[in-house]
C-alpha cells in the first residue's frame, strides 16, 4: 500500500499545526464581546478542522443556515486574520518529520480547506513550509475536500501520479478525499478528528498516534 511512495501530502489544521489557540480565541473573542463567559480551549479544540462552521458552532450553537451566520463568519474572520500566527505552531515531531522526508528524497506538500486567504500568509509565516513543493487552499480549486480535485492539483504541482502521494489528515473527509484520488491514506489521531466516535469507521489505510509514526509506515513498505 505504501510502497513506491514519492510524496507525502498533508492536511494542515490539526495535522501539521496546532492552530487551535487562535481559532478558539477569534471565536471566544466574539463571545465575550456579547457579554457571554469566556469557554476554555477544550471546548473549542476538537473542532477547529471544521473552522468558522465549527468555531461558530462552538461559540453561538449555530449552523451555517442560521439567520446572520455570514455576518458573524466575516466577523471571526476578520478576528482570526489578525492573530492567526500569535500562539499556532507546528505540532511536536512535525519539524523533524518534514526535514526526514526531504532527506530521502521525497517531496511534501499541503492539501486543507482553509482558503488562501489565511493558507498563504500563515504558511508563508512559518519556516516550516519554505521547502513545501504544494500548498493547495479549500478554494484553489474549484471543489474543497472531500472532492478529490484538491489532492489531485497537489500531485500535479508535485510532478507526480496521485497513487505514488499519501495523504495524511485529521478528518474523515480527508481519507474520503483521499481515497477518490487513489491515495494511499493515513488518519493522524493526534489531530482535532471533529465530532467523530470512532477514527477506524473512516477505513483509512494507517494511523498514527505521533507525526514521527509515519516514518516508520514508509519504512516497513520500504523494507517488504
């Protein structure tokens, strides 16, 4: 399954970051505003993958088809915009992670819904990303996951065939997005994972508890 790999692709929010403190702190900066308590970052953490939808949900208990959702998501954007690299790093093991797969050759990229409005300045922010040879935003193409476009234009920036990439993520539209561009596909259950009960019902190939675990996935394909 992993074998012949030549790239690996991943989902940003939850997967390669830790951007939770500042998603849930745009959106509690709302709450407090309106004279609400402040909620702590547990309430918020689990879904920050599903960004203002989720924040807003979190903070308000509203869906998108709520009257004045749009105006309170351009709020949160607007909150979001102007702290979203204060406290975000990369998760633990990510740094060393990404400088490994470089060393044996293979490339890296990233495929997330967040739009290029946030995507481009914060990962050209972080050092992290300079040798990212793909970042793919949610409207860079003209379908988010989990279609499969989005993984499919990573590959072509790559160079590559979409069955030589793998892409990581922490939801389940990224294995289903994954799988329908015929990736290989591994779920980081590190990650935010949303209001799922049960990571193994998304039938992603692997998982990994710690971002180092898929070194160790491409090495026992290497050695097969």
């Amino acid at each position: 399954m992993f074998n012949d790999v030549r790239a690996v692709l991943f989902d940003l929010d939850g997967t390669l970051i830790d951007s939770a403190p500042d998603l849930g702190a745009a959106a509690d900066q709302m709450r407090v505003a309106r004279g609400l308590p402040s909620l702590p970052l547990d309430a918020y953490r689990p879904m920050c993958g599903a960004g203002a939808r989720g924040m807003l949900g979190v903070a308000f208990g509203i869906t998108p088809d709520a009257p004045g959702f749009q105006d309170l998501r351009e709020e949160f954007f607007r909150n979001y915009e102007q702290r979203m690299t204060r406290t975000t790093q990369a998760f633990p093991g990510i740094a060393k992670l990404v400088e490994a797969l470089r060393e044996r050759g293979l490339g890296w990229g990233v495929v997330t819904n967040k739009s290029m409005r946030f995507t481009g300045p914060l990962t050209a922010a972080m050092p992290l990303f300079a040798t990212a040879g793909a970042v793919v935003g949610g409207d860079s193409t003209p379908h988010p996951k989990p279609h499969p476009a989005p993984l499919l234009e990573a590959a072509r920036l790559l160079g590559l065939q979409p069955r030589h990439c793998v892409y990581v993520g922490d939801d389940e539209r990224d294995i289903v997005a994954g799988k329908a561009a015929g990736m290989p596909t591994v779920a980081a259950t590190y990650g935010y994972l949303g209001s799922t009960h049960d990571v193994r019902e998304w039938k992603a190939d692997a998982h990994i508890a710690d971002p180092l675990e898929l070194l160790a996935l491409l090495n026992r394909a290497d050695a097969a």
